[in-house]
C-alpha cells in the first residue's frame, strides 16, 4: 500500500466517524422527543430507518479502520507485504475498491429491508 492510499484511509475513516456521529444524534430522528407509543407509523419507520443507516455508517468505518490497523500491524512488523505501506503500487487499489462495494451493498440491503418492512 502507498503511504499517500493508507493516509487517504485514515481521511476517510475520520470522515465516516464524523457521519455517524451526526447520524447517531437520537435528538435529530423524526419523533425526537415523541413516547413510541404516540408515534405514527410513519415516524416510527422513519425513526427505523434513521437507526439503520447509521449503524450501516458505523460498518464501514469499523471496515475501514480494522484495515488500517492491521496495515499498521504489517508496517511495523517490517513486513514486505501488499498490506504493509510501500512507495509502490500494490493490490490496496483493489481491497479499497471491494470494501467500498461491500459497503455499498450493506448500505443497500439496509434500505431494502426497510423498504420491504414499510419503511421508506
């Protein structure tokens, strides 16, 4: 991995967080304030879903951070390995590209599930 993708990594790990923080806000969730028991369907859903996505934020960053830990691990191990940050090209473009589908995938199965539930 190039020192210039692993800092990138770390950037967008941050980011994330920095989302999910946001996302995670119960005070910002449609209903805020509102007993479940006096909440319409609606907003319950909408509540749901709000939850969801954050947890699904929360996935991708904890995706991204085990693999800069574990860079981490292989750089200081003095390890001559395509996890270990290098000045080359390695397959790191490619591991981002699959970790980033994955977490579109997860993403979209959140929204599809709660779509399928009667969530919007």
């Amino acid at each position: 991995m190039r020192q210039d993708q692993f800092e990138s990594l770390q950037q967008r790990a941050e980011q994330l967080v920095d989302l999910f923080l946001a996302e995670s806000d119960p005070a910002k969730w449609p209903g805020a304030g509102i007993e479940p028991a006096n909440m319409e369907k609606g907003t319950r859903g909408d509540r749901y879903w709000c939850k969801k996505d954050a947890v699904a934020t929360l996935a991708c960053a904890q995706r991204i951070i085990t693999l800069v830990d574990t860079v981490r691990a292989k750089t200081a191990g003095g390890e001559v390995t395509p996890g270990a940050v290098t000045e080359d090209e390695g397959d790191l473009e490619v591991e981002m590209q699959a970790a980033e589908a994955e977490a579109s995938r997860t993403i979209e199965r959140h929204r599809k599930a709660a779509k399928l539930n009667g969530k919007p």
